[in-house]
C-alpha cells in the first residue's frame, strides 16, 4: 500500500474511533466527513444541548496536499498528529497547519 493510501486509512480510523466514544443516547452527535476525491477528513459535533442549545463545530479537520497530512485543527486534548506518530508517521510528513508559517521551523513537524 502506497503512503498515502495508508494515510488515508490512519485518518479515517482515528476519527472513526472518535465519533464512536461518544454515547448513542448522547444528543449531540460526533459525525465523520470523509472527501475522498479532495482528500479532506472531518470530525464534527452535532445536536443540541439540553433540547434548547445549538451544537455544531468541527473538532478535527485534516487534509492530505502533496503527500503529506496537513492538520488544519485540532480541538481535542489526544492530539492526532501525535496519534498518527505513534501509528508510525514520520512528523516531517504532518504539517500543524494550524501554527503560522513563520512557527512552524520551531516545531518537530513539517514546515509544508
């Protein structure tokens, strides 16, 4: 399987894994948005909070642009650039597109 396939597949599981923690009686829902074609991945929450509040907001949103996995945000404490690490992604192939250019050489990550 060529790296990118592989990228691929560690992407969706991870945000499958957490869509699936939250409980099936919890209002509020953890949806997985997968573009194929683009190579865009989503995590976002949706429902609503005590029958009257409003709740959607993407908690993770990661590309794959020019072979290498960009993180475009990240709003969870077990961060998926460290959880693709530990799969075996090397960090010089995941951007934290999240930090400014100008940051991101002081980081263990890809600059772009």
């Amino acid at each position: 399987m060529d790296k990118v396939s592989l990228y691929r597949q560690y992407i969706q599981e991870l945000l499958t894994e957490r869509a699936q923690r939250r409980s099936p009686s919890d209002p509020v829902s953890s949806e997985t948005i997968f573009d194929l074609v683009s190579d865009r991945y989503q995590l976002v929450n949706v429902g609503w909070k005590n029958g009257s509040t409003r709740i959607y907001g993407c908690v993770i949103h990661v590309d794959i642009k020019d072979g290498k996995i960009w993180v475009q945000h990240d709003g969870t404490e077990e961060a998926i650039a460290d959880q693709l690490i530990a799969r075996g992604v090397p960090s010089q192939e995941i951007v934290l597109a999240y930090h400014a250019p100008h940051v991101r050489q002081y980081t263990e990550f890809a600059v772009g």
